[in-house]
C-alpha cells in the first residue's frame, strides 16, 4: 500500500485542488468543468461496460 507522501498521489491533489480553486469551489462548475473535458476527450475514455468488450477466446492448453 502507497503512502500518504505518494508523489502521484500528491500531484493528483494537486491537480484537483487547483481545478476546485478555478471553479470557486463550486461543486456544480466542477462537475461542468470535468464534463466538458469528458466530452472533449470522450475518444480517450475506457469503458468497462461488457457491451463493448469483445469476448475472450478459450484458452489452449
């Protein structure tokens, strides 16, 4: 298990907090904010639905 001093986990915060911080803490511009970039990137995004994933081929043993 990683640390509370993690330095991605501390980038992370980071990165959240200054998005918060643009958005005045306003929860509603947050997720407006993170929806837009949902949007934009949308091509980029995994899914883990089963619908889209192909079906496994049996293994050969």
């Amino acid at each position: 298990m990683k640390s509370k001093d993690d330095p991605t986990i501390t980038r992370i915060r980071e990165a959240r907090r200054r998005v918060s911080e643009e958005c005045e803490h306003d929860p509603r511009r947050v997720v407006a904010y993170y929806s837009k970039l949902q949007k934009k990137y949308q091509d980029r995004i995994l899914s883990d639905s089963k619908e889209e994933t192909p079906p496994l081929e049996p293994l050969k043993v």
